[in-house]
C-alpha cells in the first residue's frame, strides 16, 4: 500500500511540474541562447528537487510511526554527535563518568567502570620524563641494543624506539638484584602499531631469565596482547585505530599475571613458571618509518587489601590516583582504585570517607594546596556518579605539607602525590 501511494504521487508530480517545464524549454519555435538555456534548466532543476522534497516529508509525516498517546517518538541523538568515549570539554572533567544529556534528564554513562587493575602502594621506579632533553638518550634508562631518544609527541615528551632492534631497561644501581617482589605492578602508555612490542619481565642485560621455557614477555599490539599461548583480542578491534595510543598495565601476585589493555583485561594466568625479577622493552619492527613510543612508566609495590587496611591503618594510601600535571583532571587508569573502594563501600554501608589530596613540593605550596582540594573534590564527584551518597563522604586538601617520602626522587614526588581515603 505504501509503495503503491508513493508511486502515484511522483507520477502525478511529474505529469503536472516536469513535463510543462521540458516542453517550454524544449519549444522549437523559439531561439534561446545556450547560456540562457542553462539558467532555466538549473531552475527547473531546482524547483524538481524542491517538490521532491515536499513529496518525501509528506510521506515522513504519512508514515511516521505514533506512540499509544497519539505522540511522535522522540529522536535519539544521532551517533557521530554523541560525545567519544573518555573525552570531554571540561577541564576537571571525570574519565570514568560521562553525562549523557536528553530533554528531560541526564544520567552518568560510565567508562572504564570495570576497570579492577589497582596500582601497588610503594612506587620503586617511576619516569614521567619532565626535564629531559629533546634527541638525549633518557636519562633513568639503560640502552641494550638499537637507537632509542627523547621525542616529543603532542606536546610531551615521550620515549621514542627509532631502529635497530630498540631494547631499555631501567636504570638501577644494582641491575643484577631482583628488583620487583612478589606482588608488584608495572604501567606505561604505549604508542603502537600492528607489529608486536614486547615487555620481558628480567633485565636482559644484567639478570637471567629463570624460567625453564625461556618465554618471559608480555606481546603488545594495537589490538591483542599475548603470554605463551596465552592472547586475546580488545572486544573492540574492529573500531581501534591501527595507531594509537593506549594504556599498559600489568599486575603480578606471587605467580599469577593479569594484564590489561586500556580499560579492558586480556591476559589472566593462573600461574607462571618463573620468577619475574624486572623488566625490558623492546621491539623489533621500529624504524624511522614505524615509530613507537613510551610514557609514564611507573613500577610499584603491592599491597593487602582494601578493606583489612582500613581495619589495621584507618586508611587508604592511594599514589595511583593520577591525573593531569598541574590540574585535577583524573586519568582513566585511575578508576581501578576508585571502583574498589565504591565497591568496598557499598559491601560495607557503615563505611564513611574523607578523600584527602596530597601534592610533591613542586611549584608554589598555596597554588599546590587549592590543587589537592581540587583533586579530592573530583574523587569524591566521582564515587557520588557511582552511586555513593554524598554524606558519606568529605574532602580536604593538604598541599604539600605532609610528604610520607622524600621530594628529591622522582619515586619519592610520586608516593607523595596521592590520594588518602581515611575513615571517619
């Protein structure tokens, strides 16, 4: 029936509009010059699309389909308007919790929301690269092989892998020494492609592997991560961008390994053979034409759960709560700490908080102190989008006027800029 209407009014269109306009151009008793004729074929053109389009919203407002009431449906936002994913206009704006709006109301769309990576308590490397000389070697690493410098990429610094088969590892006075202990997490951000970059868990310049299959590393791409015979793809392949920057963390608990890719975990190993002892990167496609670059490369210590910490301390000492230098901007790694401690919270109902900013000695001490304030009230803006009431939480900002470590290491500046969850 639909087809059948739709028809009879383009013929009836076309009988009363088209064909009188052919005709009158078309008269051969008349003598039009070319560029005349033109002009009135560009009009008639125009006036035919303009009844097609009458037509076409005619038979929208036909057809379109009604709710119970009698009411058009509302139209939802269309896809390429909606905001990306993790991103927003706001400078103290919250990865993990996005505002989607509507007509009537907004509700918290949430990213990263699963996130259960938590970063070790005691920070033992740390490399945020500031101060650091463009085309210099970087100065907390050591070179094994390949040409490896500092770059800078949007406006950072970064590490970057140039050619010949690239291979670092951090710099440590005693390199031989097991470094990582049994409970320990490593991140970095990573810029990579198709080809696999690789994270080997010893110093291959200084220690021995010990592990009886010889198999030590952790595979990377820009969409799968691989141990063994261990891999996953990211759920999202297909929409990932072939280049691109994301987020490494991996976590390791007295034989098991867990490693994640952005927000997503897609390596969990029971148990391995060996006992990781530190940690090398390395990859062998990079060339001038196929860069690749590292990061914000922190190692850190481990630590006993949440809850009976809060039994024996108090508190909780958070240094992973990170976010953008010099303001409270919350990085999306942040949010595995963050949903552990909602989620503590809501087992917990008796649980209250005060969220409790600390900065490093860096920059003036006032501006550091509306810095950590600032910084507790995203934390807490963050756990009431989760679904923790309000009254169960507080904030203060202590600047950086009680350091736990020293300030003159960048491991010491990084224990001391941190969050505290300490309970009330």
């Amino acid at each position: 029936m639909k087809k059948l209407l739709l028809t009879l009014l383009v013929t009836v269109f076309a009988t009363l509009i088209i064909q009188p306009c052919k005709a009158q151009i078309g008269d051969p008793g008349k003598k039009i010059e070319n560029e005349g004729e033109n002009r009135t074929n560009k009009n008639v053109d125009k006036g035919i699309n303009k009844g097609f389009d009458g037509i076409e919203d005619g038979i929208g407002n036909l057809f379109r389909k009604k709710n119970k009431k009698g009411k058009k449906e509302k139209n939802e936002l269309p896809v390429e308007e909606s905001p990306a994913a993790g991103t927003s206009s706001e400078e103290n704006s919250t990865p993990g919790v996005q505002e989607a709006t509507s007509d009537k109301e907004s509700s918290p769309v949430l990213i990263w929301s699963k996130y259960d990576f938590v970063p070790g308590d005691k920070v033992i490397f740390e490399d945020d690269l500031i101060g650091e000389e463009n085309g210099e070697f970087p100065s907390r690493w050591d070179l094994i092989r390949g040409n490896v410098e500092i770059a800078e990429f949007g406006g950072e610094n970064v590490i970057m892998f140039r050619d010949g088969e690239p291979t670092i590892i951090p710099y440590f006075k005693d390199a031989s020494k097991d470094y990582l202990p049994d409970v320990f997490t490593i991140e970095f951000d990573l810029y990579c492609g198709r080809d696999m970059f690789k994270a080997f868990l010893y110093d291959r310049k200084n220690q021995k592997s010990g592990s009886p299959s010889g198999y030590t590393d952790l595979k990377i791409n820009y969409y799968q991560m691989a141990f063994r015979n261990s891999f996953s793809n990211h759920p999202n392949e297909k929409t990932l961008k072939e280049r691109r920057w994301m987020h490494v963390a991996i976590a390791y608990t007295n034989g098991k390994l867990k490693a994640y890719m952005d927000e997503t975990r897609l390596v969990n190993i029971p148990r391995i053979d060996f006992d990781p002892k530190g940690l090398t990167l390395y990859i062998y496609h990079a060339r001038n034409d196929n860069l690749y670059y590292v990061k914000n490369v922190r190692i850190a210590e481990g630590g006993v759960k949440y809850y009976d910490r809060i039994m024996q301390d108090g508190k909780i000492i958070a240094s992973g709560i990170r976010f953008d230098v010099g303001k409270a901007t919350l990085k999306p790694e942040s949010m595995g700490i963050i949903n552990k401690v909602v989620k503590m919270m809501q087992e917990h109902p008796d649980l209250k908080f005060s969220i409790e900013g600390h900065t490093d000695s860096d920059g003036d001490d006032i501006l550091n102190l509306k810095l950590s304030e600032e910084r507790a009230k995203t934390v807490m803006n963050t756990m009431v989008k989760l679904g923790i009431s309000a009254d169960r939480l507080s904030t203060k900002g202590f600047g950086e006027s009680a350091p736990i470590d020293t300030n003159s290491s960048a491991e010491g500046k990084a224990n001391n800029r941190r969050v505290e969850f300490v309970k009330i």
